[in-house]
C-alpha cells in the first residue's frame, strides 16, 4: 500500500508480564488483537531449534519444555547493571542465565549466545508491529512506548534502542501512569488529584497525578518493585505443593515439568477467583508414585487465596503512603483512583485501594488495555489528531554530583517538575587546584557510587588560589524530554564547561542497527 499522508504512530504497552498495542482511529484508541487472539501478549521470547524465535503465547505455552531458553520478564533487567543488587537477586531466581556483558550490563545467554534486553525486547516490540501493521495492512513505522515513572535515564533509553532495532522511530517514552490518566478521560474534567494504582505481574507502581486547566502533572511516584502478580501465584504454588508433600511425600517443585504445570495452574485458580468464590485445580498424573500415577485435584476457595495473601497485600499500603507523603497530599485529597494492571482485578486488592485511599476505585477502562490506550491517545496529541494537552513530568530519581566525600551532593531532587533548573556553588578542596572533575550521577542512595553515573566532565584552567577560595557553579538544566545539561562555570575568570548528558544504553549504534536486520517476521 502507498503510505498515506496521515501516517500512524502506535501506542505500546511493553510489561514486564504483557505488553499491549494501540492506535487511534479518528479520535479514539482501539486496541489491536494479536494473531492468537490475545488483546494482550505475553512479554515472553524463546529461542527453539535452530535460531528459531517465538515470541507471545506460543513462547508461553512451549516454556514447560523449554525452561532455558525462554525469556520471560526481560523489562526487570533492561538498562541494569549485572553487579546491580536488584538483577543479582533475580538472577538466582530466574530459569535462564543471565551474564554479564563486556560492558557490565546484564545480558541473557541462550545456548552460547548472548542477548542484551533491548534485543529480546525488540523481538516483543517488532511482534506488537506486526499485529498493528496487520491490522492495518500498511507498513508502521512510529510508535510511542510506555516506562515506569521510575526508569531512569538508562532504561528509557534502552527502551528507546530497543524501539530501534524493532525498526521503529519512537516519537516519545512516556511514564505509564500518566498514558492510564490520559486513557481514563481525565482531561476532560475539572481539575482534580488522581493516584493512578498500577498492580502488575512483577511490580507495584503508585503515582499520584494533578490536573489543573489540563495541565498533567505527575506530582510523586513511589512502589515495590519486588511485589506483582508472580508472588500471589508462588504462595498458591507453595500452598498446594506443601500439601501435596504432606500427603505424597513427594515435593513437585523438584520437578521442572511438574513445577511449571503447577505454576501455570496457579496463575489460571488465582484469576478465576477473581470472578468467582471458587475453583478447582486438577493436575492429573502431577506425579508418579511407586503405586502408579498421582493426581493433585482440589478445590480452591476466595477465602482461602485471600488469607493466604495476605501478607502480599498489606504490602501495598506503605508506598501509597509514601507516595501521598511526597505529592504533600491526604487520602481525601485524592479525587480518583485509577486501577491499573491485572492484579487490580482480584476483588481484594480493589478493597485494599478502597481501604487506602477511603473512596472506592473507579472501574471505568479495562486495566490491561488502558496504558497502551493512554499511549494511542498522546499519539493523537502528537500527530495533532486530538487538541493539545500539555503533560508534565517529575524526575523519578534525584540528580546531583559528587563531592569529596564521595556522598552525592543533590541538584535536582526527585519528584521535581521538570523542566528545571538548580545550580549550587562548590569550592575546590586543594591549593592551587587547576582542574576540577564534575561527576553526575542519579537516585537516592547518600553515597554517589551506589548510584548511576551519567557522566563526567572537566573544567580546567582554574585561577591559581589556596584551596576553598575558587568557586565552581555547577548548573543542571533538565528539559521535558528528560535530557540533562550540566554546566560548571568558574566566576571570576568567566571560564565554562558543559556537557549534555543523553543517557547511552550500554548498546553502540553499530550494535543497534546489526541487531535491527534481526527482528523481522512473526
Ligand atoms: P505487567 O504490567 O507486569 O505486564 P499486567 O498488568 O499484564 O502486568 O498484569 C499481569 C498480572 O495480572 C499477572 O500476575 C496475572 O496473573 C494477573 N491477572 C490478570 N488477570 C487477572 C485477574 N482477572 N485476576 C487476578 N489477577 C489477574
Ligand atoms: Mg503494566
């Protein structure tokens, strides 16, 4: 087909358990079906026989059999570090390897080959093209894609590249919660406060957001990023696998097969009782004993789930809490809470976000679908489709520099509206010191190397003078696209420097154009 004049520019949710595509058509968002069916599609990549890749459900269902060599989750170790304390713990965890790259970033190795995420999540992106383009039966270059508040630089970048070597020009990253408000209608109502409450598969995401003459303002965000919807289908897999042993003296967990059945099992009991008080979960010939095949079949209850969750959703009150502390709000405040996310869909979690926030949530769009509809809709804003509406962001984390003490000296702290700009003077530390180094770095720890480093930068030439009576501005400039600015200037020589940081992913730009001639064709 030729390409039209108004050419389509798609919204895409990538999860860390589903990823979801959206367009608009006239003004409004539709999701697209994926080939299997799906409105969603698991965030799953597996490599089988030769060089051969399946991405989406069919990756899901052939992951009992392929344990190794099928990715699952792969958002939770894009743009991370291998030695970072969050990928080691999950490496231990995970049935895949993961390993360090070269540049100590943590890559996926698949026989004896090794991935970067943006890779694997380019084979997840490239997939969502094709269901689009399919839809569309024209050829989708431009696509929008969606991140946690809380990505730093690195990742959204990484996101970006990744967007890349799936062939696409991403026109934005925008921030998940702020693509649900967009989806939710809120900009077409008064000015009000939302907390958008985003219960995933691997995370729990809390933002608060202000709207005022539709101007949208992600005030604070806060979550656990080590508490989703995996951890409720582990306790049910515990729970009937303890049982099990009671009964069998046979642990199902020892095995691969059996385990993954069970975990399958688990996740599909865990959404049924959604709906319903109770279900049943039957494994057939789960295990062989030395009488012959043993079945696990039982019923499960609401009840049951619930209590025995619990402990899982009292987690949720004290982000919300902090998240509240930072955008300075009360409950009351809070004009309405968005649910976003599968989780949001078990009964008990809604009531949790009722408890918290004293009003009950509002149900309004489906909560798998409604950031990839945020997303088609800023499309629309971009393409000049939908009238202008002005989104405002916060910096997740906070920047600064490093000092002698090797502490973080902070700038910009997080949850400041960006754009912004923060300078503080610095004295040098020797006598007759003639250069100083200014190192940036990003987060929250008190200590800059716990922190990411963004880069470094020089200013020489420094007057001669003992130490302390030679001053450095250090200036940070942030812009709405989240791109840093950093500029030192020395006063009384008027001598400057400055370095505008973009955040690098850890891939060359050789690196993502090879790997872009190898995502095509689902
Ligand atoms: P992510 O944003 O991490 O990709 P999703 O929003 O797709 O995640 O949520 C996935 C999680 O939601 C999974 O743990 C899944 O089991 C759970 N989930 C999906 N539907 C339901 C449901 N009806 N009831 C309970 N949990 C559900
Ligand atoms: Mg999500």
């Amino acid at each position: 087909m030729s390409s039209s004049a108004t050419k389509k520019i798609i919204g895409i949710d990538l999860g860390t358990s589903n990823s979801c595509v959206a367009l608009l058509e006239g003004t409004e968002p539709v999701v697209i079906h994926n080939q299997e069916g799906g409105r969603t599609t698991p965030s799953m990549v597996s490599w089988s026989g030769e060089d051969d890749i399946i991405v989406g459900a069919p990756s899901k269902r052939q992951m009992v059999t392929n344990p190794t060599r099928t990715v699952f989750g792969i958002k939770r170790l894009i743009g991370r570090k291998f030695s970072s304390p969050e990928v080691q713990e999950l490496a231990s965890s995970l049935p895949y390897s993961v390993v360090s790259a070269k540049n100590g970033d943590a890559w996926v190795r698949i026989d004896n080959e090794t991935h970067s995420p943006q890779e694997i999540s380019a084979h997840i992106l490239s997939k969502m093209r094709r269901v689009a383009e399919e839809y569309l039966g024209d050829a989708i270059d431009e696509a929008i894609i969606t991140v946690p508040a809380y990505f730093d630089e690195v990742q959204r970048q990484a996101t970006k590249d990744a967007g890349t070597i799936a062939g696409l020009t991403v026109r934005a990253i925008i921030n998940e919660p702020t693509a649900a408000a967009l989806a939710h209608g809120a900009h077409h109502e008064h000015d009000q406060r939302l907390a958008v409450f985003d219960f995933g598969g691997g995370t729990f995401d809390i933002s608060i957001l202000a709207i005022e003459s539709g101007v949208f303002e992600v005030l604070s965000t806060s979550g656990d990023s080590q508490l989703g919807g995996d951890d409720f289908d582990r306790v049910i897999i515990d729970f009937l696998a303890d049982e099990f042993q009671t009964r069998n003296e046979f642990d199902l967990r020892t095995d691969a097969v059996a385990l993954q059945r069970l975990k399958e099992a688990a996740e599909r009991a865990k959404i049924e009782l959604s709906s319903t008080m109770t279900t049943d979960v039957n494994l057939p010939f789960i295990a062989a004993g030395s009488t012959g095949p043993i079945h696990l079949q039982r019923q499960l209850s609401r009840r049951e789930l619930e209590s025995a969750c619990r402990h899982l959703l009292d987690q949720l009150g004290s982000p919300c809490e902090k998240a509240l502390g930072a955008a300075h709000c009360r409950p009351e405040d809070v004009d309405q809470v968005i649910l976003v996310g599968g989780m949001t869909r078990m009964p008990a979690v809604q009531e949790k976000a009722l408890d918290i926030f004293g009003k009950p949530p509002s149900k309004g769009v489906n909560p798998d679908e409604i950031v990839a509809m945020g997303a088609a809709i800023h499309s629309g804003i971009m393409g000049g489709e939908l009238q202008e509406i002005i989104l405002l962001d916060v910096t997740p984390l906070s920047l600064g520099v490093r000092v002698i003490s090797g502490k973080m000296s902070v700038l910009i702290p997080a949850n400041t509206t960006i754009p912004a700009r923060e300078s503080k003077i610095f004295a040098t530390i020797e006598d007759n010191q003639t250069f100083v180094a200014i190192e940036v770095y990003q987060g929250e720890a008190e200590m800059a190397a716990q922190n990411r480093r963004l880069g470094r930068f020089i200013l020489g030439d420094l007057p001669r003078a003992p130490r302390g009576q030679v001053r450095v501005e250090v200036s940070f400039t942030l812009d709405a696209d989240g791109i840093l600015e950093v500029e030192a200037v020395e006063h009384s020589t008027g001598r400057e420097a400055s370095v505008t940081i973009e955040a690098a992913s850890g891939l060359s730009q050789d690196e993502i154009l090879r790997l872009a001639g190898k995502t095509r064709g689902y």
